[in-house]
C-alpha cells in the first residue's frame, strides 16, 4: 500500500510539474503565446548600389565659373551633372572637401562663390554620388 500511494502521489507531482514547466523553453513556449510572445526575425537591411563620377578641372587662377567645356580629358570625367539627379555633391579644391557654402552647382556649371580663388594650377574636382536600389 506503501508503494500505491508513493506511484500515486509521484504520478500527480509529475502532471503538476508538467504542466508548470510546459511554458519554460528558452526559445519560449509554444502554447502560451500570451505570457512569452515570440520575437519577430528583424529583417536584414538592403545593401543600396552606388555610383560615382567626377569633374575634373585646373584652376587658371582668374576664373569662379567653370563649365563643362573647362572638363579634362582622360580622367573618367563627366560633364557637370544636374544636383537633383544625384544623391550628393562634393568639391576637392586640391584635395581639400569643400564647405557646400563655398560653391553653387548647376546643370553645366560650377559656380565658386569664396572670396579666394585657388591658385593656377590647382585641380578642382567635383565628385557626385549616385545611391539607388537595384
């Protein structure tokens, strides 16, 4: 009678710890969606094209308005491309990024509005940048 009631009282411990343990998993139980809600697999972000071309140019010391006729050859040079086709624009005055407050660029022209003008000899390159989804 002993062993009746121990394989009695063991079988109802056994439901009792079932039934509390049924909602433990580490990867959260699949029944109790209420107590652990399962966590949404983030989307991976998508990897943006781009591309980048250039204007390339030497200052002769006298002129702030260069257009696409001042292009040198032989450098993957573009004309001056339109500032709302791109996604940015940026200017190397002899390597050195430029403030975009120094410069105005339209379709065809490119406008430096400092007060100094790069020395003769200096290159001037204008860089733009095209991101887009493939």
């Amino acid at each position: 009678m002993y062993s009746k009631l121990t394989n009695r009282k063991f079988n109802h411990l056994r439901k009792r710890y079932n039934q509390y343990t049924e909602c433990l998993p580490l990867n959260g139980p699949k029944g109790c969606p209420d107590i652990f809600p399962r966590k949404e697999t983030p989307v991976s972000p998508k990897v943006l094209q781009a591309d980048t071309l250039q204007f390339v140019t030497i200052s002769d010391g006298v002129k702030r308005i260069y257009t696409n006729q001042d292009g040198l050859k032989g450098y993957g040079n573009t004309n001056i491309l339109d500032p709302n086709t791109v996604s940015y624009v940026n200017l190397f005055i002899n390597a050195m990024l430029q403030p975009s407050t120094l410069y105005h660029v339209l379709e065809g022209v490119l406008i430096l509005t400092s007060q100094d003008i790069p020395k003769k000899g200096v290159p001037i390159i204008l860089q733009f940048i095209k991101i887009y989804d493939s």
